[in-house]
C-alpha cells in the first residue's frame, strides 16, 4: 500500500500495539476504537509498567523509604514531562485520571464547586450531542 504525504503511517503504528497483531472475524486484523473505556497500550508502555512493577513498585507520596520515593520521583517526572509536552505552566495542572469516566466527573464537579464565571448549576444549560460518551451524559442531567 501507498502511503500519502502528510498523512499518519497507520501499518508502522499498529506494530506499537502487540493486541492490535490479532486476526478476527476471518482473519481479518483487529481494529479497536473503544479507547474512552479502556485504551489499547503500545509496547513501549507495557515495557514501562512492566519494569515499574519488577522494580519501583510503592504508593506515590505516601512513603518514605527509597522505593515510595522513587516512585515518586517517577510519577512527578511524568506529570513533567506532559507539561511540557501540553506546554502547561506546570506539572501542578496535569492531572492523571484512570479513564474518560472519571476525569469527565472531575470537570462536571470542578465546575460545579467554581467561582462565577466559571460556575455551573441547575440553571446552566449544558449542549451535548446524542453521539456523546455515557460518561459525558449523566453529570450533566
């Protein structure tokens, strides 16, 4: 296949994802767009984890022996490393969040404890789509 100028190499970045390699349905490759509830991980970030499980494993800002620390270390080095990436004042405005679920409740309930301008409450008219995620739905009814 042609690739086209200017458009993503989609066979190079399918080999980052080892599940994406399945044959279903007659052989045909594996394609998996459900990533608001579980993302598929690139081989880069299950060696990650894989070498933070075998060797960093502790709470995060919970300890103070060398591995919480580490871990720590870690944790905030990557909080760094996606602002820079987002090119965020700092670390302290990322904020990591285990799926779309849960970081869309965390904005619904920031805006709803926020000062005015950014308040919203029973009276704010909130315009989603019938094509919204489930979880972009019900904080907002």
């Amino acid at each position: 296949m042609t690739q086209m100028p200017g458009l993503l190499d989609t066979e190079a970045l399918r080999k980052d994802f080892p599940i994406l390699d399945r044959a279903i349905h007659d052989g045909k490759k594996l394609v998996y767009l459900d990533n608001a509830a579980t993302s598929q991980k690139p081989r880069q970030v299950l060696d990650a984890l894989s070498e933070y499980y075998e060797r960093y494993n502790a709470n995060v800002h919970r300890g103070v022996h060398v591995l919480a620390e580490e871990a720590t270390a870690l944790y905030e080095g990557a909080r760094d490393k996606v602002a820079r990436f987002i090119n965020a004042p700092s670390r302290d405005e990322v904020i990591f969040t285990k799926n779309a679920s849960e970081s869309l409740n965390l904005v619904a309930n920031m805006l709803g404890w926020a000062d005015e301008p950014y308040r919203v409450d029973a009276e704010t008219e909130i315009v989603i789509t019938e094509m919204e995620h489930h979880s972009n739905i019900v904080p907002w009814q």
